[in-house]
C-alpha cells in the first residue's frame, strides 16, 4: 500500500529549501502593469480614500479586495516584506497540496511538480506577477487550510478554537470576489455534512467550527460588497451578460482553453491512472471498456491539440485570448472539454466514491462557472482555484492507481530519479529568472525609456515567465528610476512614488 509519508526532518528539509527558493525567486520578478499602478500615486489615492475612486481610470482596481489591495501595495514598497510573504503563502500551498492528498510520496512528487508543470499562463499571471500571486494565491490556500482542518476534526474530533475559523475565513474573503463568495457556499457544505455525519454515524461533534467559519466568510462578504465600487462605478471595465449566447461564445472562445484544453499534463495523469484503475477494480467489461476508451481518446486528443495550438496559434497576452482561431475548431475543442468533463464526473462516482473527492470534482467545476457570465474582465488569474481543485483530484487518482498496483518497490526505486528531475526543473526556471532579472536590470538604464517616455526596446530572453509575456508598454519608468536608485532600507521599506 502507500502508505502516509510522515513528516520527518528530510520533508522539513524539502520545505525549507523549498521556502528559500521561492524567497530568492521573489527579488527576480520583474513587476508589470497593475503592480506599478499599485506602487504609484494611484495606489495611494485608492488606499486613503477606501479603495473607491470615481475617476473612470481606476478601473477594477477600485473595489473591495481590502487586503490584496493593501498587501500589494506594500510588497511593491518593501522588497523585504514580498520575498517573506511571497515565499511564505507558495510553500503553505504546497504543503497543502501535499498534506491533503495523503501525505504519500505521490503527493510529494505531484505537490511539488505543482509550479513546474503549471500552464504559462499561471506561472505569468499568478507566480510570476504580484498583482496577480497577492489577490488568487493566498485566498485559496487559506481554503485548502481549512479542508485540511475540517478533515481532521471529522477524523479525531479535534479543531482549533472556533475564533481561529472565523480568522480564517474573514480574511481569505477579502482578496478576490469569486472567492469570498465560494467561502460561504464551503461553510454552509460543511455545516450540512457534520449534521448528517452525526446522523449516520452516530456522533455528536460540534458545529461551532463550522459556523463560525461560515459566519467569518459571510462577514467578509459583507464588509467586501459594501464598497460602493460595485454600484456605483463609472466605467465599462466590469461587464455581466444575461445572453445564453455570449455565455457559450465565452465559452468557446476564452474559457474552455484555460480550464480544460491547456491542463493537458494533469488531464493526461488523470486519463492514465483512470486507466489502470479501471483494469485492476472494474469487474464490469462494459464499463471497463468505457472508461479505457475515453481515457485513451482524452490523453491522445489533449496532448496532440496542445502541440498543434503550440505550433499554430498565438496568443495575444495582453487579454489572453488566440488570435484569429479558427471558430470551427474552437467550437469542437470547446464541445469536447464539456464531454471531458462529464465523463470525468461519470468517472469519479464509479471509481472514487469518496466525499471529498466530489467535493473536489464540484469544486472545479464551481469556480469556473461564474466567469461563463462575465464578458468582462476576462483573464487567466480567475480559473486558478478550479485547476488547483482539478490537480487535487488529479493527485488523487494518481495515488490509487499506485496503490492498487501495489507498485511501492519500485516507485521507491525511482523516487529519487523523480525528484532529482524536480530539482533541476526548479534549478532551469531560477536560471531563467535570473537571466530574465539581468536583461532587465540592463534595459530599464536605458536613458530613452527613464528620461524620454520611450518605450523599452526588447523583451527579456524568457517572456513566458514575465507578466503578460513581457508586453514592452507594462513597464514604468518612474517606478524603475526610482528603484534603481534603492539603498539597503529601502529594501525594507522605500515610501517614494517618484
């Protein structure tokens, strides 16, 4: 079997490398766009006026994201304080992927793979861009905190005190809407399974934990959707549809790309495992055949479309939407992740009959529906919680097709292949980080781009791993010519805007 792979000093010695890594990667990356927006006199009109402004170009950043709002702020004035939470936030997201899929050499290796295998446009719009990590990024995983939480309450009827869970969700509710909202909709899930846990087996456990988690999340919800930017703005920049054809034309055209097509590598893991599964616990042919059918026409057709979509089209990185895609071919793709997803639903009920497993399932597919009805603003960040759900279950799968194989010698064996294969992946993207970190320190004296308002003359050599792939015009003069000039405590704390 696979047995749980305690937490002994070599995983500390993971986590803290792991942490430091990420600590270093924080001085590296280059800001963009919104974070210099947030760094200027814009940001600071916004944070002394309650983050509402009428001038129309504000945009979304006048809103109620308090707490992103104010911790991008200082991360873009204290380089200090972003390589601590930045560090911080990414290796407790990791350890939760790890810790609550079983704690298993599986789950280490998948956890950890996590920011590798990662779609480009996540590793630009979430690690790689602070506006982008500081508002999706610690939001979800103070959620999977707290499945991590509730789990263990189920398990040994002991929590934290209860104040801890209103903490917890008050805060992860004033980051980004979608979030804030999907808080509640958790707390009341998790108050409906204690009562009927304690109906059908038998027990009493209190409800307090999940009522004041509940009670946290809506007070947030609250305190975020009073900002009266919600109603009152002026601008274009939010746009809703009420057509059920510009919600699949949406569908179509942006969103099924970024929630299905592009997470080939976890599709095609959940595919194999599913596979094996299937052959080793399925006594029924006829479903058997099913699942080892699709699985096999899902794993061939994703990662031949993503190579053809590689190779053929491009993507305008400024919205993130393809330029001149062939409708006919976005329409199939877009038909064939509907089917995806329902066999992976008809999937998971046959093969993992689990409730957090289809907590998991509807979660992926919660958090991505609300941005079929939004034509505007449409980008990548908004469908990072429904893949970090998806790549749960996905490590979940993969951890029962190991175990019913009963394969532990070997996956012993090739552990440490495996991860040293990790390693010099996570060594390639610090070289490329830096090298990016040098080309850009060089270009941003250019005295044209600091003193004339000219726009910069080249990309760095690696744009996948710089917001918005490097679009020359994000980038601020003021900001840099300010930042070149840095002394030691300005690293702590540099409270210049020009």
């Amino acid at each position: 079997m696979n047995k749980p792979f305690r937490f002994h000093l070599n995983n500390k010695v993971i986590f803290s490398i792991l942490y430091l890594y990420f600590f270093i990667t924080s001085f590296l990356i280059i800001p963009a766009g919104d974070d210099f927006f947030w760094w200027g006199k814009p940001g600071h009109y916004l944070l002394t006026h309650h983050f509402y402004g009428l001038d129309s170009s504000f945009g979304g950043s006048s809103n109620g994201r308090y707490l992103g709002n104010l911790l991008e702020i200082l991360i873009m004035h204290s380089p200090i304080f972003a390589a601590i939470f930045y560090a911080s936030i990414v290796t407790i997201f990791i350890w939760c992927l790890w810790y609550l899929t079983g704690r298993t050499k599986i789950s280490l290796i998948m956890a950890l793979a996590f920011f590798i295998t990662l779609q480009s446009g996540y590793v630009q719009s979430i690690f790689m861009w602070f506006a982008g990590f500081v508002n999706y990024l610690p939001p979800i995983s103070l959620l999977l905190l707290y499945c991590i939480m509730f789990k263990k309450y189920i398990k040994t009827n002991y929590s934290l005190p209860a104040v801890i869970f209103f903490i917890m969700s008050f805060v992860g509710g004033l980051f980004v809407e979608h979030m804030t909202l999907y808080q509640i909709f958790v707390g009341f899930i998790s108050i409906g399974f204690v009562n009927l846990w304690n109906k059908y087996k038998n027990t009493n456990l209190s409800r307090n934990i999940t009522y004041a988690y509940t009670l946290g999340a809506v007070s947030s919800a609250i305190f975020m959707f009073v900002n009266p930017a919600y109603y009152f703005s002026r601008n274009e920049y939010r746009k809703v549809s009420f057509s059920l054809d510009k919600y699949f034309e949406s569908y179509v055209n942006t969103t099924h790309f970024w929630i299905i097509t592009f997470n080939y590598f976890i599709i095609t893991l959940i595919c194999l495992s599913l596979i094996v599964i299937a052959l080793k616990e399925i006594k029924s042919k006829r479903i058997q055949y099913f699942i080892i059918i699709f699985d096999t026409f899902f794993a061939i057709y994703y990662l031949s479309i993503n190579l053809y979509l590689k190779l053929n089209c491009k993507i305008n990185y400024i919205n993130y939407q393809f330029v001149q895609i062939n409708p006919h071919f976005a329409l199939i793709d877009g038909l064939l992740g509907i089917l995806f997803y329902l066999f992976l639903i008809a999937s998971t009920a046959l093969v993992l009959k689990r409730f957090d497993t289809y907590f998991y399932l509807l979660s992926t597919i919660a958090l991505f529906i609300p941005f079929l009805f939004i034509l505007s603003p449409i980008f990548i960040c908004e469908y990072f919680s429904s893949f970090v759900f998806l790549y749960i279950l996905g490590i979940i799968y993969v951890n029962k097709a190991v175990a019913i194989v009963n394969i532990d010698t070997l996956v012993y064996k090739i552990f440490k292949i495996i991860m040293s294969g990790i390693v010099l992946s996570y060594a390639l993207v610090m070289f490329i980080v830096i090298a990016n970190y040098q080309t850009n320190m060089n270009r941003v004296k250019d005295p044209d781009f600091l003193y004339a308002a000219k726009t910069l003359g080249y990309k760095v050599p690696y744009p996948g791993f710089v917001s918005q792939n490097d679009e020359l015009m994000m980038q601020s003069p003021l900001y840099w010519h300010n930042r070149l000039n840095y002394k030691l405590n300005d690293y702590f704390y540099n409270g210049n805007y020009k």
